[in-house]
C-alpha cells in the first residue's frame, strides 16, 4: 500500500540494494528497515521464504557498506495489505533463518504490543533488537493514527523494561503518524509535541 510499485519483489529487492549502496557511505552505522511486504493470494508461506532469501543476500552488502538491516513485523491491520507476519515471533524466525549477524528485528510497540506474552517474545528477542519505535495506541480512525506516548493503551513502562532487559541500548525514536484523523497532532505546534513525547516517554519509563 505504502509503495505499490514495482510490483515484482526482486524489483524492489533491487531498489533496496541501491538505497544501502547509495546511502550507507553517508550513514555509517545505520539501521536499514524494512518489512516482509503484502503475500500474493495470501501465501504467507511464500513471502517469509522468499524474505529469508532475499536478507540472506542483502546482508554480507550491508555488512561490507557498515549498517544493518531490520525487520519489522506489523500490526494485524496490515496483514495481508503490507505485511506477511505480524508477531515478534514470526519475524524471529525470518531473521534465524537469514542467520547473519547484520540482520536484527525492529520492534515498534504500536505494532506488536497486542501481541499475546509480548514481554516474554522480547525477552526472546534479546540482542536481535535493533531499532525501536515508540508511540501509542487508541481504535484508529485511519491507518496512520497514532498517539503521544502515554496517551493510549500500550503498557509502555512494561515495554520499555522489557527491552533494555532484553539487552537494547539503541536509540529510543518516537514514530507518530497523525494523518486523515479528526484530531490530527500534525496540526498543532511541533515543538511542543516533541517536548510532550520525551515527557510521556520519560513518565512511561518511571511508572512502576
């Protein structure tokens, strides 16, 4: 949905080779993310192969340019549409399958949070996390609605020590998106929404 074209996976494959390679000499130790894409007549099945096949390629490259890459499971809305897998779990056995050390998980709670035990599949995670995103969650009202963290539903404080039990010591990036909602925070003052997103984020971190 994000980015139909091309169609064809070795196509975009292609795209994403030439994004590390043009990118990485300007970003030495960057975090390349991407996710398994939408499975063709629901073959699930297919993509995670195919997935595995194609990072398995991807990474000596990433290796050699010094980044990484992740892989993002997304929220079950989004199955079927953009993603293939929708679990922590699902995503470990992609990147176990890839088994390369450059290939990590993005763990963004907006999207995993519903997740069954979610703490326990992040303990299991463990050093594979890579990149994390924080927001929060309320019923959308589009597929791009999300909220300050500590706005919403998502157990953040329990989140948040789960991963850096789990051994992440990366940067913590709030990813809001905010578009064709009645209340959109894009229409307020930046400023004091970054400033109310540290706030939330340092409040989730304290409450015990």
């Amino acid at each position: 949905r994000m980015a139909p074209q091309p169609s064809e996976p070795a196509e975009r494959v292609g795209r994403l080779r030439k994004s590390i390679e043009t990118l990485a000499p300007y970003a030495p130790g960057t975090v390349f993310v991407t996710n398994t894409g939408a499975p063709l007549e629901g073959n699930m099945h297919r993509v995670m192969d195919e997935t595995i096949r194609y990072l398995r390629d991807l990474c000596p490259l990433a290796a050699d340019l010094g980044v990484s890459l992740s892989l993002e499971p997304l929220n079950p809305t989004s199955v079927n549409i953009e993603s293939a897998i929708w679990t922590i779990d699902q995503a470990m056995d992609i990147i176990d399958g890839v088994g390369h050390p450059a290939m990590g998980l993005c763990l963004d709670y907006w999207n995993i949070w519903q997740q069954d035990d979610v703490c326990s599949a992040i303990y299991r995670a463990g050093d594979k996390i890579n990149v994390l995103q924080v927001s929060d969650w309320r019923t959308p009202f589009s597929t791009t609605d999300r909220l300050i963290p500590g706005d919403g539903l998502i157990p953040l404080h329990d989140l948040l020590h789960a991963t850096w039990e789990a051994g992440f010591r990366g940067a913590c990036t709030v990813e809001i998106f905010s578009s064709d909602v009645p209340d959109s925070l894009y229409d307020g003052d930046l400023n004091d929404l970054i400033a109310a997103s540290r706030e939330g984020l340092e409040q989730a971190w304290q409450k015990g």
